[in-house]
C-alpha cells in the first residue's frame, strides 16, 4: 500500500471492529480535557524539580513560572468540574458522598475516573484496569498508570491522608463507593428525597 492519506484510510477501513473500543463523545471531551491538565501537571512538577536543585537566588527566577502553571491548572480544573458536572450527572453526587466538594485536585482526579466508569465493565474489570489486582506469576499486567494515580490522590483526599499512607485496601474500598454510586445514580435506584 501506498504511504499516503488514502493508504492511511484503507488500512483503516480494513481493520475489524473488534479492535477498537466503541466510546461516547462525552468520554473523548472529557479525556482530552483531562490530558491538558495532566500536562500542566507534569510541566508544574518539573519545573519544582528544578527549582529544589538550584540555590535560593536562582529558585527567584521559577517561582513566577511555577505560579502561572499553578493559574493554568486551575482555571483547567474549573473548566474540567463545569463540564463533568454537564455530561455526567452522577459526579455532584459522589462528590458530596466522598465529601471532596472544595478540594478542586481530588475533584480532577474523580473526573478522570468517571469516564471510565461509564464503560460496561465491573467492578473487578475497573479494579484491573486500576491495577488493583493480585499479581500473577509470570503473566503480564495490564493496567493504567494515570488512572492508578488518579485513585490514590482521590482515595488520600477521601480518607484524610497522604498518598503515602495509602494501602490498597483503602483504595479498593473508595473505587468499590464510586463504582456502585456511580451504577446506582446511572440506572435511577436512587431513593428521591422525601418533598414536604
């Protein structure tokens, strides 16, 4: 085949379905948004890196670089709750249940859950995913490293804590609150509060 657009679309047209993972608009906006706030992130955690390795003179100079990342991420952040709470109605309510409303880094970090959430798969398949699984000698782990750490910032919020102090027990118990929330919120089970 020709190395050209149209090469490009019929070895794509070619490939089966199968190979693919049928996913929702709502999941694409929402994964970029969050790839833009993780590569704030990043750029943010370089630049302190730097900075601890220079003298005290030399740290001036990237405090105010540091600062506007800080701006970015979150007027990011803000953006990323606006439109979670557009496409996925369940997200105000896991927010009060794991009483994280105010903390706009652990709200990032169930943002980029949910989406994955929405998928049909359960608990023990997102558990997998998350890498919360017991290893298997000589077989091959398969799981998300964002998603892992977006866990653990959000179970460390959850459980008033440090990622440090984590166990993975705390952060399968958190992923297992999320999960059923989320598939109870998403089929209507919720009881309707009491009117009167």
């Amino acid at each position: 085949m020709p190395k050209t657009t149209r090469g490009d679309i019929k070895a794509l047209i070619s490939v089966e379905e199968r190979w693919f993972k049928k996913v929702t608009e709502d999941f694409l906006v929402m994964r970029r948004m969050i790839l833009a706030y993780r590569s704030l992130l990043k750029t943010r955690q370089q630049l302190v890196n730097k900075a601890k390795a220079l003298s005290e003179s030399e740290r001036v100079l990237l405090k105010p670089a540091i600062s506007f990342i800080e701006k970015q991420m979150e007027e990011m952040a803000k953006k990323i709750d606006e439109e979670i709470v557009r496409r996925y109605p369940a997200y105000g309510r896991l927010v009060d249940e794991l009483g994280i409303r105010g903390n706009i880094k652990a709200q990032v970090a169930l943002a980029e859950l949910i989406p994955y959430l929405d998928q049909p798969m359960g608990l023990r398949k997102m558990a997998n995913l998350l890498g919360l699984f017991r290893p298997v000698r000589g077989g091959k782990k398969i799981h998300s490293g964002h998603l892992r750490r977006a866990l653990q910032r959000l179970a460390a919020s959850a459980n008033n804590t440090t990622v440090f102090q984590l166990t993975a027990r705390m952060e399968k118990e958190v992923l297992s609150r999320i999960w059923t929330t989320y598939r109870m919120e998403a089929r209507g089970r919720l009881a309707m509060p009491a009117q009167g």
